[in-house]
C-alpha cells in the first residue's frame, strides 16, 4: 500500500509536468503563421486567442483533470459497476469538450465546399472529438492495465512461486516459439500464418495467464459476470486488444482488413473462445488442487487418528503386565514383556507407513490378543475363542486398521466377576478381507473412571475407513442389551 500511494505522487508529478510541457510548446508553436494561412483561404476570421491558444490549452487541461480523476479517484474509490458507469461518463465528458475545442480550432472547415451544410461540418468536428477521446481512452487502459498487473499481489506471489524447473520450461517455449516465428518470416509464409503465430497466439496467451493467475482468483466470488470482474477485464482486453491489432496491421504492412475490422475480430475471438478458455483451464486446476489439498488433510487425519491409537493401547498393556506381576514374579510376566517389546517395534516401524503386509497386521493382532489372555488364563468363567488363518503374503492393509475392533472388546467384553466371552474371526478369500468380533457387554461400575468415556478407538476407524478405503468396505455394528457384535469386510 506504501508503494502504491508514492507511485500515485509520482504520478501526479509527472502528469503535472507533461501537461505544463505542453502548454509551454502550444504557446512557442512556429506552425501557427500556417493555421493562420488556412482560416484566410477558406474566407474564415483568425483569433491568435480565440482559435488556437485558448482551445489548445483547453484540451490539455480537459486531459490532464481526466486523467487525475481516472487515477486517483476511479481507480481507487469506485467499485464495480459504479466504476463502469464513471468510465463510461467520463469519456462522454472527454469527447464532448474535445468536440466543443475542435470547433474552435478547426472553424476554417465552415468555409470548406466538402460539407454541404454547417450541421455536417459541425458533425464532423464531434466525430473527431469522440474519436480521439476513444483513442486517448486506449492509451489510458494499457496504461490501466499494465499498472494493475504491476501491483498485484497475485502476480507477485506467482512470480515468487515459480521455481527453475518451471522456469526451464518456459524458456524453451519461448525459445520455440522464437525458432517458428524465424521459420515462417524467413520462407516467405503468408502473412496471416506469421500474423498468426507471432501475434494472436502470444495474445491469447497473454489474456490466459492474466486470467487464471490474476483475475479469476482475485474475485471475491468465482462468478465470471460480476461487476468486480467486468471492472478489471474490460479496461485489460480493450487495451490488450488494441495493441495487439496495432501490431498485427504493422505485421501485415497495412494490407488485408481495415483496423475496426481486426479490432473487433480479435474482440470476437478473445470473448468467444480464449476468456471461456481460461475459465475453464482454471476450474480444472482447481479440482485438481482441491484433491491434492482433499489428500494432504486426509494423510494429516490419518496420522492424527493413528496417534491417538497407540497411548491408548499401551496404557492398557502396561496395566495388564502390572496385574500379572501380581499373581506370579516370573514366566508370563517375561512372556508379556516380549509380546509388548515386539508390538511397539511394529508401532515405531511398520505403523508410520501407509500399507503393510496382512501378515504383519495379522501378528501384531495376535500378540495383542496373547497378551490379553495372560490376565485371563486363571478366570475359567471367560471364554476367548480365536479363529485366525493365515492370509496370503501379497496381500497389503493399512496399519492398525482391525486393532479398534479387538481392543474394543477385550475393554466393554472382559469381566472377572460374570461370565464373559469373546469371538474373534478373520480370513481372506479373492483379496476380500473377511473379520468378525463378538462380544459380551458388561456395564461398568458407578466408581470406573472408564464408564463417562466413550472410548476413540470405533471412532477412528470409521473415519479411516472411508478416508482410506471409500466404496471399498462394509462395516456392520450391533449390539443388545448384552452382546456387541462386528462384521467387516474389506475389498484389499
């Protein structure tokens, strides 16, 4: 915003001084003995004041107080439609006063016998005003146009974005471009071939680029005919366009369709084909990073629901080997230990990639469930039934994907003072995962710190689930007043 509000003070200045330079020119003119001359031939009363000095300056002025107003108020004040109608206005106003000067300027063509009648001399006289305020307009937009590419952040940060190997690219395009455009002019290709090439394609080119980098992200809303968006890409595409039919008429050496032909053609071709274009180019680059972003949080999901797993697990563990050691000082507390030293292996290792091995899913699973039934192997009341085949080697499965289901449970299916039972089954058949857990359900007493919390782990795999395996599974959960029930099935 600083750097804006000096280029706005330099820009007063050097507008003031080009304006003073002309005036200073106007009234140090040798050519006036010559105007003079051509009000005499045509039998038309000459004012030094009157028809040269006074209309003269009086253009520079009307110009130098549009061009401040377009600068430091439109530009920067107005809005939307609001600003399309001061534009539009302020031209109005421009030609109108520059119609009024040229009448004074120019009063020797009522002696001319070209026009039949003074109202078509007059006429001429607004035609000519309205032209040069149309052309004067022009310069003003490219000028528009250029500073608002230069002060755009967007810009700015794209240019900061692009990196050598994108850089690389974009030199040899050019470079290839420049190898074509030599070709052509060397062996005498046709004239609109070279026009073609060395024009139009740059400037549809150029009009993309500005558009999907520039404009459409910059819109508040992504609605193509929004008066936010005509404000910017009317000045830009009527500058852009005059340019570019300026040099296409020089690269055709005048020949061929008059300029308002190619003006308008160019016109034709940027509205109906290259504007659609980018909106286009643009829409699919920005699926493309809503799936790449869609991923990057889904990735970061993951690994946050992982995390949330393991203290969980471990806690649990450690309580289980606390209460063995209680009961004997030996054996099954070693045996425990080892279970516990290769499932935190599995964890530190296998459980940060994104798929591993069912077989190695499948061990960890069966250590946690060995470790579990060192606290129940003295309770014959608890019944753990456990039918798990060997899956094949290639088969991949993301990690700690089926652990939820078990921990699950040993948690709400284990009492030591009621009959309990648990089921666990899994196979695979045609790389179909097939795994079913079923347990009791035994209430928590009033006094369990356990009983308020309704427990992560069900929670996270269903989300991982439908992250990792969308239109690829199917998990079915029951449960009575005194059985728990999991059946899943998961396409690998």
């Amino acid at each position: 915003m600083k750097a804006r509000n000096i280029f706005q003070k330099i820009e007063i200045l050097i507008a003031t001084l080009v304006a003073g330079l002309f005036i200073f020119m106007i009234a140090t003119d040798r050519t006036v003995p010559h105007l003079q001359e051509r009000f005499e031939e045509n039998g038309i009363p000459y004012s030094f004041y009157t028809n040269y000095l006074q209309p003269w300056i009086a253009v520079v002025l009307i110009c130098y107080m549009v061009f401040l107003f377009l600068t430091q108020y439109v530009e920067t004040k107005a809005r939307g439609f609001f600003k399309i109608t001061l534009l539009i206005c302020t031209y109005l106003l421009l030609a109108a006063a520059l119609s009024v000067c040229f009448t004074y300027i120019f009063a020797w063509r009522y002696g001319v016998d070209y026009y039949p009648t003074r109202r078509d001399v007059t006429v001429s006289f607004f035609s000519q005003g309205f032209a040069v305020a149309a052309v004067s307009y022009m310069f003003y937009l490219v000028y528009f146009g250029l500073k608002a590419l230069l002060f755009s952040p967007l810009l700015k940060k794209k240019l900061q974005e692009i990196n050598g190997s994108r850089l690389l690219f974009i030199g040899l395009s050019v470079l290839a471009w420049l190898v074509i455009f030599i070709m052509l002019a060397s062996n005498d290709g046709s004239p609109f071939a070279v026009v073609l090439w060395s024009i139009v394609l740059p400037y549809a080119l150029l009009v993309l680029y500005i558009h999907i980098y520039v404009l459409i992200p910059g819109l508040p809303v992504k609605k193509a005919w929004t008066g936010y968006y005509l404000s910017r890409i009317i000045p830009i595409i009527l500058l852009i366009n005059f340019i570019a039919t300026v040099f296409c008429k020089a690269t055709a050496n005048g020949g061929g369709m008059p300029f308002p032909g190619v003006y308008v053609l160019l016109l034709l071709w940027t509205g109906l084909v290259v504007i659609p274009l980018a909106w286009w180019i643009y829409k699919n680059q920005k699926e493309k990073l809503g799936l790449k972003t869609a991923l990057g949080s889904s990735e970061a999901n993951l690994g946050f629901l992982r995390s949330q797993i393991n203290p969980h697990f471990l806690f649990n563990a450690l309580n289980t080997l606390y209460g063995t050691a209680l009961q004997e000082n030996a054996e099954r507390t070693g045996e425990g230990i080892q279970k516990l030293g290769d499932m935190m292996r599995f964890m530190l290792h296998e459980n940060m990639q994104d798929k591993i091995l069912l077989v190695r899913e499948v061990a960890y699973l069966n250590n946690y469930i060995d470790l579990q039934k060192l606290r129940t192997v003295y309770s014959p009341d608890i019944v753990i039934k456990v039918k798990i085949d060997e899956p094949a080697s290639a088969l991949q499965i993301s990690p700690m994907l089926l652990i939820p289901f078990v921990e699950n449970a040993f948690k709400h299916g284990i009492s030591l003072k009621e009959p309990s039972y648990i089921t666990i089954g899994l196979h695979t058949q045609n790389n179909i995962l097939y795994f079913d857990v079923q347990n009791s359900i035994h209430l928590k007493p009033d006094g369990d710190p356990e009983k308020l919390k309704s427990g992560i782990g069900l929670q996270n795999v269903k989300e991982r689930l439908l992250l990792e395996y969308p239109e690829r599974h199917e998990l079915v959960i029951r449960q009575t007043a005194k059985d728990f029930f999991v059946h899943l099935t998961i396409n690998l």
